[in-house]
C-alpha cells in the first residue's frame, strides 16, 4: 500500500497517446486535459493526467499496460496493487507508476458500458452511446467530450475552485444543444437543483 498521495510527476498528452495507441482497446482523455484539448491550447497547469477506460476492457489493459508499469487500485482513499488476475468490479480509479518508488505517471477511469451506451456512474439513468461521448482534435486525440467531462466535475461531491474556472472558461465554446444535455444531466442528479444550472442557462 502506498501513502504517498502528491507523489505526482504526470506525463503529457502526447507521451499517453504512445502509450495508449499500441493498446487494442478504447481510450480517451478525460480530465482537465480534454477540455484543453477542446479549447485548443493548455489554459491552466495540470497536476496529473487522466485516461478514460471501459471497465470491460480492464483486462487487456492491465495485460498491455503491467508490463512496463506498476498499477495500483484508488479505493476509499487508499491505495493497494492491483493483483495479476484480479478483475476490478467496483473500483473506479487506478494510479499508474513505473514502480513502487516512482512517481505516479498517470490515472485511469473505469467507467460503465452497456450494450454499446456509456452509462454515468452516480446516476446511472444518464447514458449516451459510447460514439458519442467522445471527439478528437486534428491530430486524432480522442479526448471526452467537453459536456460530460463537466458532470464528471460539476457532479461530485465537491466542486474545487478549478472545476468552477474549467466551466467560465469553457461554457462560451459549447454548441447549444451540449449546454442542454449538460443541464438535463445536472438536473437528472441533482433533482433539488445545482448551482451550475443557472449559470448555463444564462449563457444561451
């Protein structure tokens, strides 16, 4: 088990592209980094860097990936070895080092799929298909889309300061009908309100 929580020495877009193209299974950006790539350019520093996965595709990306790199389960603020032949039913992060010494490179986000529809982990009502959940740049980046990457930070259970400047910066690039499902979303989890729904529809 490791304790050393802000032991972060991330990689960067590119050298995570490398890393997941020669792997047989679906990724994406997510995080702060995809709403950059949205924008265009890097707005803000980045303390780590995260790829979403598919839970049922676990299994050969923990084959691909252990043979270089060390994996470690991220579960109820602990972390402990992700074990050969152990298959992940519940946790939803993995932190990745080079070894137990290294820093952590870079996190993993296993999410739900269900006959071809992604589904949202804290209300599992709001899906999308998995061809939609994503874009990419003009390099080919495949990165989360901008609208459910901001549930995944407007939706937890806390909103940092930089999740709140992530939206201002971002809410004035969305196409209207993103606005929309975002605040449908929002809406469908939090049904007693949420503070982001005011502010997105004032930018219509």
């Amino acid at each position: 088990m490791r304790t050393d929580y802000d032991y972060w020495v991330p990689i960067s877009v590119p050298e995570a592209v490398k890393i997941f193209a020669a792997i047989p299974a679906r990724w994406h950006i997510a995080g702060g980094w995809a709403l950059d790539l949205y924008v265009g350019e890097q707005t803000r520093e980045h303390s780590d860097i995260d790829i979403f996965i598919l839970r049922e595709e676990q299994t050969v990306i923990y084959t691909e990936l252990t043979q270089e790199w060390t994996l470690y389960k991220a579960d109820q603020g602990t972390l402990s070895l992700w074990e050969k032949g152990e298959y992940l039913h519940a946790v939803g992060d993995v932190w990745v080092s080079k070894n137990h010494e290294a820093p952590f490179s870079f996190q993993m986000m296993l999410v739900e799929a269900e006959q071809d529809n992604w589904i949202y982990g804290r209300e599992p009502s709001i899906r999308r298909p998995l061809p939609d959940i994503f874009l990419k740049t003009d390099h080919g980046i495949p990165y989360l889309r901008p609208e459910i990457q901001l549930l995944y930070k407007g939706g937890s259970k806390k909103i940092r300061e930089k999740d709140e400047r992530d939206l201002i910066r971002v809410l004035p690039l969305l196409d209207p009908q993103a606005k929309e499902w975002l605040i449908y979303a929002l809406r469908t989890q939090f049904p007693e309100g949420h503070p982001w729904i005011d502010y997105i529809q004032s930018s219509f």
